[in-house]
C-alpha cells in the first residue's frame, strides 16, 4: 500500500504475548502523554531502524507530541529521508530537530573525524549536549530502548529517575525483537531503507556497520571499539541500567 498516511486503527489480533505487550504500552503512554500523570514528557526519536513502532504508538495517543530528532550533522542521508516519510506517514506534527552549533563543530572536529580517535568527546558535543539542551523545558522523555537490544541494555525498566531529577521512559523495554517485527506487518509501517542491508541499528554514517548473523542488534554500532553506547543514557560517566523511578504507576 502507499504510505501516505497510516490509519492508526487496531487491527484484530490474537490474544498472545505481543498483543498484550502492545496493550501495555498504550496503557503507559497514555498516561504519560494524554493524562500528563509525570509531567510535560518529550519523546526523543532516532528515527532509526525500529522507530516508526514507539512513534506509531506515540502518534495513536497524540500526533501533536514533541518528538526530538538529534541530527548529528554526521547522519545517513537515508535516515533524513526516512525521518521526513515517517512525519507524513504518521502524522506527526511536532518533530523538533535539534543539532551542533555550526560554530562548536568547526572549534571541536573541523575535518570531520574525530570519531575516529575520541568516539566518544565526539558523541558528547554531537549529541549528549545538544540533547541536554533540548530537553531543559521538559520533565521528561520517552525513549525506544529494549532489553533485547544488547547486553549493556539487558535490564532496562519501564521507569527510570535520572540523577538531574528528570523521568525516563522505556515503553518498549520489554518488547522482544519478535514484537517489533510483528508489530511493523501488523501496521503495515514503511521499513528504514537500511535495514534491508543488514543495518539493524543505525546511527551516524561513520559509526554504524552491518550486523553480521547472530550478533547483538547494536553490534555494528562503534564496530571494532570497546564503546557501545552514545552517551544519552549515562549518568556521571555510568550507564543507566536499573530502575531508579517508581514503576508501579
């Protein structure tokens, strides 16, 4: 079918494990998003391999939620292309692009390449603080991380406290690689044109690399480097792992 626009209806579908993860989902969304039980919330989006599933389930709650997209000036231009089809195809009508100041680019990385000695100063000025920035007038923000992803994301909750006091959202923490994909045919969602190559996580263009059969999603990710995650989800220096927040709401 064209993707024009997806009717956010809900098809019919058994009563298994992944419908009723979806369920859940909508559940904590629309508390989060419709209900405002935490506050102003921001969903921060890669618009990468399996994002159209949080941002359709985003866009049945409100289309009119803020979605923040980093654009890291180092992106696939696919990625840019596919963020622009999945804003029509859903609806979406607050995507706000956040990147570098022109001017902190050219003083930190002027030829482009300090990604390959410094991945991870390279992520800090790219993307940790122009998201800091971006998120200062929210209380919150919504990410699309899952347990099944990769080790360092193996016991991700539902609800995280942030040590600046800021609530992080995992709605899709528990979701299996399975879900995800059932979830895409099941709403017909437009595929990133990278998957189809083996691209499984997909991140800046000099840092992402197929994945190779049975590794990790996030293996082509910093290939060949000890490091494996942006940035975004640390804390002091530390990777957030547990749950810090009260997930019984």
């Amino acid at each position: 079918m064209p993707h024009d626009r997806i009717e956010l209806k809900h098809p019919a579908a058994p009563q298994d494990g992944t419908f009723l993860r979806i369920n859940e989902t909508r559940d904590v969304l629309k508390r989060v998003l419709a209900e405002k039980q935490h506050g102003e919330i921001a969903v921060v989006s890669s618009f990468g391999a399996e994002s159209a599933v949080l941002l359709h389930l985003v866009a049945e709650v409100d289309p009119a939620t803020p979605v923040i997209f980093i654009d890291t000036r180092m992106l696939f231009e696919e990625t840019l292309a596919y963020k622009d089809q999945l804003i029509r195809t859903l609806g979406l009508t607050d995507v706000r692009t956040v990147s570098p100041d022109g001017k902190v680019i050219r003083q930190n990385d002027p030829y482009g390449r300090m990604h390959l000695s410094e991945p991870d100063a390279c992520c800090g000025f790219r993307k940790t603080e122009v998201l800091r920035n971006a998120l200062a007038p929210f209380d919150g923000w919504i990410t699309g991380r899952k347990r099944f992803q990769a080790a360092t994301r193996d016991t991700v909750e539902t609800f995280e406290q942030a040590s600046d006091g800021k609530l992080k959202v995992n709605p899709l923490a528990h979701w299996t690689k399975e879900d995800i994909d059932a979830y895409f045919e099941r709403f017909d969602l437009p595929p990133h044109p990278l998957v189809e190559h083996g691209y499984l996580s997909i991140g800046c263009a000099s840092c992402t690399s197929a994945v190779k059969p049975g590794e990790d999603v996030r293996a082509g990710r910093w290939r060949g480097s000890d490091k494996t995650e942006c940035g975004i989800h640390f804390e002091n220096g530390k990777l957030v792992r547990g749950s810090g927040a009260n997930t019984s709401e």
